[in-house]
C-alpha cells in the first residue's frame, strides 16, 4: 500500500522547485564528469596515435637491422 502525500499548493511548488534544483545541480555535476571522460578519451586517442606511429618507425627500422 503507498501512501499518498497531501500537499497544499505552496508546498507543491516548493517541492517541484527544490526538485528542480537538484536536478539541475545533478546535471552540471554530470557534465564535469562527461567533459572530464571526453578530455581523457582525447587524450588516449593522441597517445594511441603517437605509439602506433612509433611503431611503424620501430618495425622500418628493424627491416633494415635485419
């Protein structure tokens, strides 16, 4: 069984505005997170990029050792 609140008008608004706020709080504090993760994974990339490139250096380099 759940029970029902009963809230008058003005405590109504309060609630949905403080509901408000913390979504909107919960939403920013997200996006930190997201623009954080973004900024890793471009870093990552850049890094994958620069190991593959030395690879291909390191593999030519090792034809010509042989």
């Amino acid at each position: 069984m759940t029970a029902r609140l009963s809230l008058t008008p003005f405590q109504f608004e309060e609630v949905l505005a403080r509901v408000k706020t913390h979504l909107i709080m919960r939403l920013q504090k997200l996006q930190v997170k997201i623009n954080v993760l973004q900024q890793e994974i471009r870093q990552r990339q850049q890094v994958e990029a620069e190991l593959r490139q030395a690879n291909e250096r390191l593999q030519r380099f090792s034809r010509y050792v042989k």
